[in-house]
C-alpha cells in the first residue's frame, strides 16, 4: 500500500501557487475590461496600457504555468528570438498596411 499523504502535502504549495496565478490573470483581466471604459486621451494609450496588462498576463502564464522562471538561459535566448521575431512579423504587417506604402494603380476603363 502507497503512502498518499506525502504526495498531497507536496501539492499543496503549487495548488496554491496556480489559485494565486489564476486570481491574478482574473484581476488582469478585469483591469483591462475596465481600462477599455476610461478615456485616457488618446486612443494609442488605451492601447499601451492594454498591451502593457497582456504582457503581464504573459509573464504569468509564460513564468509560472510553464515554468520558465527556472529555466537555463539557453531557453531565454529561443524565446527572446521568438518574440523578436514575431514583433518584425508583426511590424511588416503594420508596415505594409500603411496607406503611404500603397501602390497606386491608375485603372484605365
């Protein structure tokens, strides 16, 4: 017969490390649903603070649901060149989005 009781009192502190991630993903959430109502002045702020609520999100979700607070910094360097890359990826987008890199087709009917 297996001892269960050493296997519970190990879970216990990571149950409660994942309720606290949760709680604050929750508050995170809130905060931005809330941020979404007040006019900060400018549109672009609204969204820089939103943006600046999901990168802790990420932080939370990234750090301790997949547990890359301990990991080696070989893994840090992988995933700094994934989000670099994904920030040129995104800039492209913006980039080719933009009304002044258009190209300006003269349709002759």
């Amino acid at each position: 017969m297996s001892d269960h009781s050493t296997n519970d009192h190990d879970a216990k502190p990571a149950v409660r490390k994942y309720l606290y991630v949760f709680l604050a993903q929750l508050v995170a959430t809130a905060l931005v649903v809330t941020s979404s109502y007040i006019p900060f002045g400018n549109h672009s702020v609204n969204i820089a603070i939103a943006l600046g609520i999901a990168a802790c999100q990420a932080f939370l979700v990234l750090g301790f649901t997949m547990h890359l607070i301990g990991e080696k910094p070989v893994i840090f360097g992988f995933l700094a060149f994934t989000a670099l890359f994904a920030a040129a990826l995104f800039h492209l987008i913006l980039f080719a989005n933009h009304p002044a890199n258009m190209l300006h087709v003269n349709h002759v009917s």
